[in-house]
C-alpha cells in the first residue's frame, strides 16, 4: 500500500489525533476504517486551500508554506478548495489577499466522511461507485479500504478532477475516474455494490438506483432549504427500488453543480412580482429555528424546494419562507402573523408538516424514511408499507 507513512513522517501523529477525534465522537467505529484514516495523508490533497476568516467575511488563501496548513489539514473541518467554480481563484486570492465567494469544492468535513463510510458498509471485493472525486481524499480512503481496482469516481469539473487525479497517481493509486456530470452515474462500471455522494441532491438520480445491484446500499444527502441537512442510507431491493432511513448526522453538502440554489435576492424578486398575500396568524410554529428541530426535518423532507431566509431585525427575527415559483410567506415578529402568497401558501405547508409530525408522536429523524422509484419519492414514518407515508416534492 503506497498512501502508507513512513516511520519519520512528522505528519503520522496528527492523523492519529484527528483519529483518536473520530473514534471519541463516534464516527469511526471500525478498525479497518480506523486504519485508512491514520494511514491516508489528507494534507496532500490540499495543497491549495482557503480558510474563511469570519471577521473580514472573506476566504483567505493557504498554501503548503503557511504554517497553519497542517492545522487546517487534520483539523475536523471541511476545507474548502474552490470558489465560483474558478481554477485561478486561489493564485489571484493568493497575490491580492481575502476574496468573498461560493464554495464549489472542498475535502468533507472528516467526521461527516467517516460517518458516511461507516454506513456504507462495505466488504472486501465490494465495487464502489463516489459521486464528486473533489480533491480525490476519500477516493484515496476508498482505495486504501478496498483496492483502487474497485473503486471509481466522477467529478464534474475537470480542472478539480485533473488536480485529484494527479495526486492520486502520485501515491499510486489508480481508480477508475470520469469526468461528467454524476447525475447519470457511471454505466460502463455499472453495476455497483455501494455508492456514495458527497454532494447534495433534491432527488436521488434514478440512474444510481438503476446502476445499483439488489442488496447494495446508497448514501447520499438530500437538499433541504430549511437548513436540516438531510443524509439517507438506502438499500436497493429486486425490483430496482430503494428504500432507507434518514441518519443520524447532520449533513450539510454543497449541492450538485447541476442545481445551483437560486441567491435570496432572485428568490426575493420573483416573491415582489406574486401578488399582494393573505394575512392570518401564526398557528402553531412561531419560525423555523436554526438548528432545525425535528419537525423540520419532516417538513424539509417532504418540501425540499422551500428556502427559509432569517434576517435580524430591531424589531426582531424576520423570517421569509421562499420558493423558486415565487410563493412566498413572511413572518411578521411584531404582529405575530403570517402574510404568503404565490402558486404555494408555505407557511400552510410548514405548519401541516409540524402537525404531522406531532400526530405522529414527535418521531426522531432516524425513523423517517424515503423510497425511490424511478417516477418519484414517497416520504414514510417507519416503514415504507406503514400507514404514515407523504409524497416528496421534487422542485
Ligand atoms: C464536497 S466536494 C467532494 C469531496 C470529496 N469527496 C473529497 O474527499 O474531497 C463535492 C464535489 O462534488 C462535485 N460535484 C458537484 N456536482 C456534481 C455532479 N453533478 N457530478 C459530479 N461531481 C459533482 C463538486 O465539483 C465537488 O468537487
């Protein structure tokens, strides 16, 4: 095994404390994924990284001569490796200092990556299929656990794949990578017996279900405008459905390049061309908090294309609930009512998925579910044949 360290490297002992992070919190649980963690050297795939400096607003450029790139490497921190999907942001971030942008790639953030692999739940011999290679860090994991003879990835921007790919080889390691568009999966490879995300979808692909073999198992994380940060697990059954739980974890990806978010500000303007709302008042859930109870992790499930925005105000918490089609639903803090309008009333669709939730008996995220059929998502409580089932929106 190449990606091995040798006895003098300064680096083994930080791999060993980030390790010792994953076990104490309950990420990692096996040896054989202990073992990848310590053994793999993160810092290499970062060799170009930015740390947001919350104070300025800004990403700041950090390159393998600045002296807190170990720590930012084997903290347990994603970091973030691109902005606006632009190769030449770093060395410009570089020359002319801090830069604001959109993150378009990052290594994970490790416990997230450890919990995912761990669910993933593979065995020796097993073909594994990772959506987003990024900086080419869990490939690496994946090729250390498995062989990189079983292990393929697709990237979609090839700049970013071009970088992984190199770093890959050199540590001789030789995986399967595509560049392209994920969505699709990889069908030359196909079938496969795990396949993992590592960027966030509103819908999983049916491509993925279909590239799946019957007992194999899909993680991945759904977008949820709520700020929830929905991970499922799903397991592909004989007749090319799947069906799984929400995790644990709160799983926060960037989305899929293919559905870029739309800004609030555009959300916002498509909200003040809708005609004037209905006014009520609030009845049951006087916001949406962040972090998310559980009720919202329902309601996010089940209205993916919601996006709740939370401005500060004098005057308190203002808080809009936006979608794409231009509905939208306003908070007042003062009044203590509701104002929507639009094609949707999403206070009304909120506030049904809360009561839902209550009816249900308040269930934790663990229990909720979805099934993937190649024409929709239904949302159950459970089990999928149980009385508590919801259609999935899927704008
Ligand atoms: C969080 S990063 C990947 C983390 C990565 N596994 C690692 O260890 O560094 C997500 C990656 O997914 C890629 N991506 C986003 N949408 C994609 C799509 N539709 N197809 C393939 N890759 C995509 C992004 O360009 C980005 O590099």
């Amino acid at each position: 095994m190449r990606t091995g360290p040798t006895s003098s490297d300064p680096t083994r002992d930080r791999r060993r404390e980030l390790v010792r992070t994953l076990v104490e919190g309950g990420w990692l649980r096996s040896a054989a994924w202990r073992e990848a963690f310590e053994t793999v050297p993160r810092h290499l795939f970062v060799p170009r990284a930015f740390a947001f400096t919350p104070d300025r607003g800004a990403h700041q450029a950090i390159g393998a001569d600045d002296p807190r790139w170990l720590d930012l490497a084997y903290a347990d921190e994603p970091i973030t490796t691109q902005l606006d999907s632009d190769g030449t942001r770093w060395g410009h971030t570089r020359a002319h200092g801090p830069v604001t942008g959109t993150v378009t790639s990052s290594s994970s953030q490790p416990s997230l990556m450890a919990g995912m692999l761990e669910s993933l739940d593979v065995a020796g011999g097993q073909h594994v299929l990772e959506l987003g290679t990024g900086t080419g860090y869990n490939t690496a994991l994946l090729c250390h656990r498995l062989g990189a003879g079983l292990v393929t990835s697709i990237e979609y921007d090839a700049v970013v794949a071009e970088h992984a790919r190199r770093v890959l080889h050199d540590h001789g390691l030789r995986p399967h990578l595509a560049v392209g568009d994920g969505t699709h999966g990889v069908p030359d490879r196909a079938p496969f017996d795990r396949v993992i995300a590592t960027y966030g979808v509103t819908a999983v692909p049916s491509e993925w279900v279909a590239q799946t073999r019957p007992g194999g198992i899909i993680v991945a994380s759904l977008n949820d405008g709520l700020g929830a940060g929905l991970m499922v697990r799903l397991v592909v059954d004989d007749h090319g459905h799947a069906h799984g739980r929400l995790t644990a974890d709160d799983a926060h990806f960037m989305p899929t390049r293919t559905e870029v978010p739309l800004p609030v500000d555009v959300l916002l303007r498509a909200a003040a061309t809708s005609p004037d709302g209905h006014r009520r008042n609030v009845r049951r859930t006087g916001s949406v908090p962040d972090p998310a109870p559980g009720w919202a992790v329902l309601a996010g499930l089940r209205h993916p294309g919601i996006t709740r925005v939370t401005l500060h105000r004098d005057s308190g918490t203002v808080q809009w609930l936006l979608h794409s089609d231009g509905s939208w639903a306003y908070r007042d803090p003062a009044t203590e009512q509701v104002e929507q309008a639009g094609p949707q009333r999403l206070w009304d669709l909120i506030e049904d998925a809360h009561d839902e939730w209550v009816a249900a008996g308040s269930p934790h995220r663990t229990r909720l579910g979805i099934s993937v059929t190649p024409d929709r998502h239904r949302v159950w409580l459970d089990d999928p044949g149980g009385p508590h089932t919801w259609h999935r929106s899927t704008t």
